[in-house]
C-alpha cells in the first residue's frame, strides 16, 4: 500500500536553517496523523536544515514530532537536519501502532556542552575556575544547580563526573564551579589548561530523552545520526510488538573537538515486554550508558506469603502481568533471596500490582523488591554494532558480532530503581577492547545491595561469553554468579 504524503514545505516549513520550522512542522504532523489512512507519511526534503527554536506550547515535553495513538505513521527525513535549540526534543509517541522515523542528522545549537579550558582550581577551597569558548547561558551571577548537575572532562579515555553545587558568573564566559563535597576527591586529576564541557544554562541534563516511546505497539528508527542530544538518546518503555532500531548513529561529527554526543544515556530499555532489535548501530562517547537494558523492580507494600501487593519503584502505580510471568523476590536491605516463582493469579487492580505467587515467600515484607523478567525487555538483540563507553545490562538477551570499546560492562541488578537478578545474558561472537590499561577488569557480572552492600545471596546465572575476544582488559565474576566462557 503507497504511504500518504503530507510535505512539510506544504505547511510552511522553510528548511533554510534560519528560520523556526518548529510551528510548521507541527501542522503538517497534526494534519497526517488525523488522516484515516492506513499508510502515510510525513515528508522532508533532502540536504535542507530546518531550525527548530520554538513548538507549540500544547506539544507534550516541547517535543517536536508529538505523537499520541497515532498508527501507521511514518515521519522520512530523506537526509535533511534538524537543528534544535535548547529544551526541545525529537519525538514523543504514546500508546501508538506501527509508526516509524528515518533519514535525519540531528543536532543542536548551542550545544548541549560548552567547551571550556581550566584556568585556575582551589582543590582544598573545592572551587574550579574556568573559561569558556561560548557564554553557557546563565545571565544571573551566582547559579544554585539542580542534582544532579556536573561537569566532564573533555577526553575519550576517561568520562568521569565532577558534581556541581553552584556556578559563579566571574566575567564574560569565565565562571568559578563549585565542585560537591562527594567528588571533590576528582579534583586532584585537574590539570590547568586542561579542556572541560560546562553544562548549557537551561539546556542540559535535565531535558529527557530526545526520543520518547512509551505504550506502543511496534516501531522501527532508521537511519538517524545524532551529532548531539541533551539527556537520554532514547527512552523506550513499556511497549511491544515489532521494536527495531537500525543504522542509528549517536556519534560526533567528523572533527568536532567535543569529545561527547551526551551528558546521559543512549539507549534507556526499560519494562519493554517483547524484544527489541539493534542492527548496525554506533554508539558514543556518553556521558552515561551506552546502553542500559532493564526493568523497574516492584517496592513490596504488603504480603502475607503468597499476595503481594506491591508498586513500581519509578513511574507508574501498576503494570500488567499475566498469570505465568515469572519473578524473583529479594531484599536489596539485606542481600537476601526471598525466592523466585511464577504468578499464579492476577487480580485487577488499578492503584497497584496485586499476584497471588505459585509458591510460598516466607520473610517477603515491605520495602524489599520483586522484578518480573517478562517487563525486563526479554529476547532483545544488539548486533553488528559499535559501542563506546559503559554497558549495563539486566535483561535477558543477546549481543552479536559487536565491537565494545568500553569503561565496562556490567552485567549485575542495580540498587537504584532497576533489576531483576539477571540471567540468560549471551555475548556471541564479540570483541572487547579498552582505554584502560590492559588488565582492567571491563567485564563484571555480580550483584549488590543497598550501601555498597556485597556478596549478596541473589546470584546472575546463565551470563556466557561465547567466541569473545578481549583485545584489551579481562573479565570477571563475584563468587557464586554464573559466568560461562565459550
């Protein structure tokens, strides 16, 4: 069936890089996706740039393709580059079928990290003075950050955090950070003259994702180079069906001085219920994770052994699970296994997760954690890719034929918000290096608690290197967990 196309230039979107498309673009989106045709297509032309400065204030999350139960949808870029601005982000899609996006260079301006050169730093007063190369963008003189808010230095083998407490305006483009007490430590490392990447006032961190995908059911992304993006590169959860990302490019331009495309992650998986697919990507440098596959663990409310009534620990009071769905109960307080078993029933519920357990879970009580592994994105594959920096991973899947250029990648629950205890993590066929010396260890599987808490009675199992080669740094595994080398 032939896609129905609506152009942009249609609706008034210029494309010369000067002017704002923002309101343009919106109109002819509004327009396809209120079309009932089964296919149809939203269109730009090749090797324009639009400028998008401003959106519609009604556009949830100041996104500019705002998509909410749309089907059949498809947005093609057809190589023309978005130049954004700020706050604003890419795409926002809600409870949609079969929609998808191709053909795009991606970029903001200004960018989301100020190049900037150490000038002076006071490591026992806990202050480092910098100049800019561009005004960050804070017009008052004294700047109170928000947490979390930090600074990087600006090099590939390394991408550690200085946390910021306030930033003082001391002249034009020259400004005195406070470091927090927490990461003070760093500041031994700091070298005048050194190149760091100050955050954008209003521009940074604290955006979200430049791709929002929540509640859908089937995507595919093509083809989409992003020079730069603020926060997350992609947050995806929640959804099903056919999920595929391909030939995605988070990766600067060729010359850029900045050594980032991000402050956080890449790709951000989380409660997705059917696997999502990874072919021909390049990834990084973050200034997070590359990749982090997971899936918010329950906070148990109440039980009495076998119902448990229990809410997500992150966004959401309930989710939909099915009798069969498999968990595992533990205490990240202590360390301990409560038990691993299968929901028998499933009562409704609307305010919170309510299962009757096919076995007993003798010391299961409030505040301690249960993870379903059908909402950890299971089966996903990553494949024939590229991938810098740092990798975590919870869910059960597979990476292929990859190349990892990596900090490390960790394959352990995270006290944070984000389990299960995983297992059945294959890497096939891989090779890993690092900028690291040679017998850093890159590759850890292991678990933890709360607090740094160690040796914990949950274990990984089934985690298998089949075929790697490890050109540079060596793996490892806590004792207990279950790390097969093929």
């Amino acid at each position: 069936m032939a896609e129905k196309e609506f152009l942009v230039s249609n609706y008034g979107a210029v494309g010369d890089g000067i002017t704002n498309d923002g309101y343009a673009v919106a109109r002819a989106l509004a327009a396809a996706a209120a079309d009932p045709a089964q296919e149809k297509a939203l269109v730009f032309e090749c090797a324009k740039t639009y400028r998008i400065t401003a959106v519609p204030p009604e556009n949830r999350g100041g996104c500019l393709f705002d998509l909410d139960g749309a089907f059949g949808l498809r947005i093609h870029g057809k190589g023309a580059k978005l130049l954004l601005k700020g706050t604003i982000r890419v795409l926002m899609a809600t409870g949609c079928r079969d929609i998808g996006m191709d053909g795009f260079i991606i970029d903001y301006s200004p960018r989301p990290f100020i190049l900037s050169r150490l000038i002076a730093a006071d490591k026992a007063g806990g202050t480092a003075d910098f100049e800019a190369e561009e005004d960050i963008g804070q017009k008052e003189s004294y700047f109170l950050a928000p947490d979390p808010y930090f600074l990087f230095p600006n090099r590939r083998d390394g991408r550690y955090h200085f946390f910021i407490d306030s930033i003082r305006l001391l002249g034009e483009k020259r400004y005195r950070v406070e470091i927090k007490e927490n990461s003070r430590w760093r500041m031994e490392m700091m070298t005048q003259g050194e190149e760091y990447l100050l955050p954008l006032h209003g521009g940074s961190h604290l955006v979200g994702a430049a791709c929002t995908i929540m509640d859908s059911d089937g995507f595919r992304l093509a083809n989409l180079r992003f020079y730069s993006h603020p926060e997350f590169g992609f947050d995806i959860r929640n959804n099903r069906g056919n999920m595929l990302f391909e030939g995605i490019s988070l990766w600067p331009r060729d010359g850029d001085r900045e050594q980032l495309v991000s402050w956080r992650d890449g790709f951000h998986i989380k409660d997705n219920t059917e696997p999502i697919v990874w072919d021909n990507c390049r990834i990084g440098p973050l200034g997070d994770d590359a990749f982090n596959l997971s899936c918010v663990y329950l906070e148990v409310v109440a039980s009495d052994g076998r119902t448990v009534r229990a809410l997500p620990a992150e966004k959401g009071r309930t989710r939909a699970l099915l009798p069969g769905d498999e968990f595992v109960a533990y205490d990240l307080a202590t360390g301990r296994l409560i038990g691993e078993g299968r929901a028998a029933e499933v009562p409704e519920s609307r305010d919170e997760v309510v299962f009757r357990s096919d076995r007993e879970l003798p010391g299961l009580r409030p505040g301690m954690q249960v993870a379903f592994y059908r909402f950890a994105n299971p089966g996903f594959v990553v494949k024939n890719s590229y991938i810098e920096g740092t990798v975590r991973v919870r869910s059960s899947g597979s990476f292929e034929n990859c190349r990892f250029n990596v900090f490390w990648v960790r394959v352990e629950n995270e006290y944070f918000v984000e389990g299960p205890i995983p297992k059945d993590v294959t890497f096939r066929n891989c090779i890993f290096t690092t900028p690291y010396e040679k017998d850093a260890e890159i590759f850890h599987v292991g678990t933890m608690g709360l607090n740094g808490l160690a040796d914990c009675a949950y274990k990984c199992r089934n985690i298998r290197l089949e075929n790697c080669v490890f050109e540079k740094g060596v793996w490892g595994a806590e004792p207990g967990n279950e790390l097969i080398v093929e």
